[in-house]
C-alpha cells in the first residue's frame, strides 16, 4: 500500500454487500420422443409461455447424428447425451444470460450434468433418465461422476422409473413382490440421494400428500417416478414445485421456483495478508500513524477505537482484491504455457524436457488453486488433505458436505410447519426475542431474597486483586492465550491479526479497557454478537429449542473479559464449595462424576438402604440469568467499584444477529442470560448457582447421605443438577429447587 497522507485517515464505516436475489425458474419433462417436427414445436411453444431459465427433457430419442435437431435458440444453450440408435435421450437447455459449463454426461443418453453460476455459487444440475429394470450400476456410475464435481449445490432431476415409498409414490401396490423390488428405487440410489444430502423436493414440501407423474396402463397404476432431488441448502429457498397435468406427452411435466439469496456477506481477515514480514510491518506502521494522528482529546477512546477498525477493515479488504487478482493473473498465464506446452507435446510425444516442463506448471496451477482454499484447509485435517487424490475438489466436497448437513429444512411451532428460509429465520429469531426479553422482575423481592442469604464480603486483599487496573502485560498475556482458527465475531478480526500487533495495540487496549473499570462505557462494537445455533444430539431438529445458541464475539471484547475471568477465578476458587467441579483450576466434572458413582456402589454393598437421585436439568438455564439478580449479589458481597463498573457496562446493552442458512436475521435486544462464547460467562453462572446450593447445603430439613463423616446432599455439572437422598421412603423430599431458580432466572 502507497503511504496514506494524514487526511485520508477519517472516521470510516463499511457497509455490507448488498443482498442479491435471483429466481431460478426449471421445468424438467419425459417427453416420450421429440422426432416429430409438429411435436417440438407444440412442446416449446407450451414452455414459451413459462419463461424458464433451465429446461430439461428425457426421452428425446434423438440420435447423435440428428442432434441439430436439439438446438433451440429461444430455450437457451443445450447440453445433451445421445445415444447412436433413435432410444433414450437427455437434454438440458440453460438460458444465455446465465454462466453454465458442462461436468460430465455418458454415452447412451442417460446422464447429463451442467454446473451453473448464480450469486457466485456453482449449482451443478443433473438430468438423467433411469433404466427400466435394474439401476443399482446406473446409480454406480452416478454416484462417482457426482463425486468428482465440487459444486456448492446440487439437483439430479428428470425420470428415475422408480420410486421411493411404495406406499406413498403408488396408486397401488403391485400384487407380485419380485415387480414391488423392480419398481423401487435400489438401495444404493438412496444412499447417493443420502451421502450427498439431497431432498425429495415435492414430498419435502407435501409430506403426507399424494401426486403422481406417469400412468402404466399394463399394471393400472399411478406412480411418482419423475422427480426433482435438490440440496438442503436449496429446499429451502423453493417457493413452489408443480405437478402439471399430462398434455404432448405420457409423463407429468414437473416445475420448480428457486428464490436464490446470496448468503449475507461476512467479512473475516485473511490471515495469509499478515504472514510476510513486509506485510506486518506495513500493518504495524499504519497502525502507528492512525493512533498517532486520530487519538485526540476530542474524540472518545470508544470511537477511535471502533474507527481504527473499520480503517483497518477497508484496508485489508482492499488488500485481499489484489491478492485475488494476482492469483488470477499467474493462473491464466500458467494456462497459457500450459496449451502451448500441450501443442509441443503433441508434435514431440517423446520429449521428456516438455513433459517434465508441464508437469511442473500443472503443479504450479494446483498450488495457486489450493492457495485460494487456505482458509478453508484450517478446518479439515491435514492428513486428509495430503493423501486425496484430487486435494481441490475434495476439499470442496467436504465444505458442501458440512454446509448441507448444518442446514435447517424445516421447523415446526404450534402445529404449523415452516420450510421457506425467511420463515424459518422468523422462527429463531422470534424464539430468540422472547427468550431474551426481561419482564415482570421484582428488583425488592431480589434484594431482599439476597440480603437473607447472609453472604460475607470479600476481603481487601481479593479485592484489590479484582480491581486493579488493567497492564499490558495482562493484554499481552490474554492476546496470546487466544486460540487460533477459531471463528471471530462480526468485525472479522482474528486471533492472528491481535498476535501480530499486540505490541502496537496494548498500549491503546489499556487506556480504553482501563475507562471501562473507571467510567463504565464499551466500545459499540462490543455490545454486538453473532448467534450461531448448533443442533443438540438425539432431539429433534425441527424444534428451535432444541439448538444450543452460540456467541462470536469480538476478540478485543474476549481480551478484556479474559482479564476479567482470570481474576475472577481466583477469587471463586475459594467461594464456590465442593459441589461445583466445573471452570476453576483443579476441580474437573469428572471428580462429581466419581462421587456419584462412588455413591452408588455404596448403597449397591450396603443393600438394606434406600437412595434417591434427583437429576435436574435447568433449561436455557443460561440464557435465563437475570441481570438485576447478577449485579445485585455482586453488590451485596461489596466486589469492588471498578469490578462492578466492567460487569455493569457488559450487562448493560446486548445486541445480536442470529445465523441461520447462511443469512442473518434482523438484530435482536438481549436483556438476561449470559452469551455463550464469552469467557465470563461459566463463572458468572457458578456464582449464582452457588446461592442455590448454599440454601440446600445450609437446610437442615433437606436430608443428604453420609458416608463416614461426610454427608453428600448435592452434586453440580454446569446447568445440570444430580440431588441426593438417602430414606426417600421415611418423609417427602422437599426439594425447594424451583422457587430458588425463580429469584436468578426468567
């Protein structure tokens, strides 16, 4: 980068790109021959009408030799198989205006496959026609050619003579169980439909309902046998398929709507551009010359601070475009010796000088390939990588594999089923607005339930340690206990970028951190988060509760609340008791894990008594944390003014986007709960657990068991709760659980 004259460095925004939607209109039809010239042209003049951007038909019976006949300038570009004889036939036409290039076909009619651009992702489109009879080696050869492609989404449509569900896809069942198998689609079929996550479009969006396609007059039967199978990452985006009736031809013509959004854009740093030491060292100069010149008395620390990371944004940005064009640049250039070297070849096949030569540039063209997947490579394991046998289109297969099987296709609340993505973003997001939303608290009842808790203050010397201000070595300490690869919050910056400029920036981070112990305010940019959701193991997935909210949040607000976290874990390592293992050094979950079992077998020896385990599970229980509950038991036990200040300011505005299939949702208000991605989290959420488990522990009524001298009444594993009894049988438990919970939660 030029040097940047001073003027240049203002207070800089960046805005987003903007969101792209395009509609993807297909039309796929068995057209039992296409021969006929009156034929053809009361076929197109019927698809004229629908303005489809991909058409494809089965069945042309068009011979290699006439394939001219195939051309239609007014259906687009085509693509097709033919086989030598007037059988069989695919043809697939793609609008002009729309990027498409040919993957792979066969030779007899059966299979072609064409990947389209749309919004800058690779959408391969597949048109086959089945066999008749056996398919298990026609879904062979499929499957491996649609192994080979690396594209973001995938649809195989067109005939595939044979169904899914007998019951369903049928009028009837067949009345002979060797013609049932022959009609149903080979196992291995459906493992390809499985292994490349694919959908039944029309049974996705009709799950009981019943439609079919072809009518067999030798066995009197309706079947669905022409179908449209599409990625997660698509089902969700269809606005309609249609099943219409039968007109020029014996099979059903089938139609699909695509919205296609583009996934919102997220900026995140490359981390190859702060690698050379040429680039770190222009880094640290522009970082220099931009706190230098911006920080001044007049602007808040907050602002340049927020400031100094859009600047750095734009430039890296900026930096990565040229990056991409220098990539792009060396790859046509290698193409180019590439060909020339491929002509020489072919004149002098035995020259081993010119073989050699262009298989070095082919490796040179895969290493410039591979470079643009860096970030990629961080995700998948080396070992993997290393020993594939095509590294680029493998990796890309992974990354599809990962981004289809994290794609949510359907929700369902009060009865109603939700399967288009802006519904299924309304979903979360309104889930989330009301789980976050603090009402109906009663701040006297708080206070005073905590006032009666009797709990005794810290001592000076804890308190001290919990409100010092804030050194450069702490910052240093926390930047390089960050963890890396790890996904970074929505200003994009990741643990590398602080690694690298620690020096230059803990000077800054100090004074700015240290404002907040003192004035009790936050750069905007830390009230901010993205919520990602990750599905729990063994519940169902069309139920929004059933997906565990994660935070990313920015790596300077996880910096600061590192601080924080240190300090107070040595305080609570000597103020939470013996029932909680969790999140302190030296306590592990797996001791409670052993007293339990412990427990257990001691009863299981000493038969003749009685036990009873209670397991609790607190839902959301996390989410639920009441902020007025937090701040005032951190008052009450007289934590310390600067302390307070930070955990104030935290607990004071939270905002943020939730992830859901690749688009955010409208920014949400978070008003309870502690954000699960921030390093304070855990411990503030064992400090208030510990007021329950004091109440239990000190309850005389609430009888535990004793083993030798020790009696055992309750054990803690984060948010989950085992609670030990012993003689349930000689009086009720009186447990009082959930009337504690309520002064802490919701």
């Amino acid at each position: 980068m030029k040097k940047m004259k001073r003027k240049n460095w203002k207070i800089l925004t960046t805005k987003m790109k903007s969101e792209i939607t395009q509609q993807l209109k297909i039309y796929t039809n068995n057209v039992n021959g296409l021969n006929s010239p009156q034929k053809r042209r009361n076929i197109l003049t019927q698809i004229n009408k629908g303005k489809y951007d991909i058409v494809v038909f089965q069945e042309t019976h068009i011979c290699q030799k006439h394939v001219a006949h195939l051309k239609n300038n007014k259906l687009g570009k085509e693509f097709f198989s033919a086989d030598l004889t007037k059988k069989r036939g695919v043809v697939l036409y793609v609008n002009e205006s729309i990027p498409a290039e040919l993957k792979f076909k066969d030779m007899e009619g059966r299979i072609i496959a064409v990947e389209i651009k749309l919004n800058q992702e690779k959408i391969l489109i597949c048109n086959i026609y089945a066999p008749n009879g056996p398919k298990t080696q026609f879904a062979s050869n499929l499957r491996e050619q649609m192994a080979k492609t690396d594209s973001d989404h995938i649809i195989l449509l067109g005939d595939f003579n044979g169904v899914i569900d007998q019951k369903l896809d049928r009028s009837k069942k067949k009345n002979r169980k060797s013609k049932d198998k022959i009609g149903q689609l080979p196992k291995n079929f459906l493992n390809l439909k499985k292994e490349f996550d694919l959908q039944d479009v029309w049974r996705n969006k009709n799950p009981e309902g019943r439609d079919y396609t072809y009518y067999s007059n030798r066995h009197e039967t309706w079947s669905r046998i022409d179908m449209i199978w599409a990625s997660n990452s698509l089902v969700t985006k269809m606005d309609k398929i249609n099943i219409f009736p039968r007109d020029k031809t014996d099979h059903c013509p089938l139609e699909i709507i695509i919205n296609h959004k583009r996934n919102s854009w997220r900026w995140r740093l490359d981390d190859n551009l702060i690698k050379s030491e040429t680039e770190i060292l222009e880094n640290k100069n522009l970082t220099k010359e931009y706190l230098n010149f911006n920080d001044k008395e007049n602007v808040t620390k907050q602002i340049i601070w927020d400031s100094y990371k859009a600047v750095m944004r734009g430039y890296f940005i900026q930096q990565k475009a040229i990056a991409n064009k220098r990539i792009f640049f060396k790859i046509e250039q290698i193409n180019k010796q590439i060909e020339n070297r491929e002509k020489m070849s072919k004149q002098q096949p035995n020259n081993q000088k010119i073989k050699k030569e262009l298989n070095d540039l082919k490796k040179d063209k895969l290493h410039l390939e591979l470079e643009r997947t860096a970030k990629a490579l961080k995700f998948v394991k080396q070992h993997s990588f290393e020993n594939a046998n095509k590294p680029g289109a493998w990796l890309a297969r992974k990354i599809r594999k990962k981004k289809q099987q994290q794609q949510i296709i359907k929700i369902i609340d009060k009865d109603k089923e939700y399967t288009r993505d802006e519904e299924i973003r309304d979903r979360f997001r309104s889930y989330y607005s009301q789980l976050y939303k603090q009402e109906g608290e009663d701040l006297e009842k708080i206070s005073i339930y905590i006032g009666e808790q009797k709990l005794d203050k810290i001592t000076e010397t804890q308190r001290e340690l919990l409100n010092k201000a804030i050194t450069e070595e702490e910052i240093k300490k926390a930047i390089n206990n960050l963890k890396p690869n790890k996904a970074p919050g929505p200003d994009g910056f990741t643990a590398s970028f602080y690694k690298v400029m620690k020096d230059e920036l803990a000077p800054f981070l100090k004074t700015l951190m240290n404002q907040v112990l003192e004035q009790r305010v936050i750069p905007e940019s830390w009230k901010e988060g993205d919520i990602i959701t990750i599905h729990k193991e063994d519940t169902d997935k069309t139920e929004v509760k059933n997906y565990r909210p994660i935070s990313l949040l920015n790596l300077d607000y996880k910096i600061f609340t590192n601080i924080l976290a240190n300090r107070f874990k040595d305080f609570l390592s000597t103020w939470i008791g013996p029932e909680q293992k969790g999140f302190l050094l030296g306590r592990q979950m797996k001791d409670n894990v052993r007293t339990i079992v412990d427990v257990i077998e001691y009863y299981e020896t000493y038969h003749q008594k009685e036990l009873a385990l209670l397991s609790i599970d607190a839902e959301k229980a996390f989410d639920n944390l009441n902020w007025s509950f937090i701040k005032l038991l951190f008052k009450e036990i007289d934590i310390g003014h600067q302390f307070y200040n930070a955990i104030e300011a935290i607990y004071m505005e939270q905002k943020a986007k939730i992830l859901v299939n690749g688009q955010y949702t409208k920014e949400i208000q978070i008003n309870k709960g502690t954000r699960q991605g921030c390093p304070l989290s855990p411990l503030i959420f064992i400090f208030a657990l510990e007021i329950l488990i004091r109440n239990i522990r000190r309850d005389n009524q609430l009888k535990g068991t004793k083993i030798a001298n020790y009696e055992f009444k309750l054990r803690a594993f984060a948010d989950d709760l085992i609670c030990i009894r012993a003689s349930p049988g000689q009086r009720p438990c009186r447990w009082p659980i959930l009337s504690i919970f309520r002064f802490w939660a919701r």
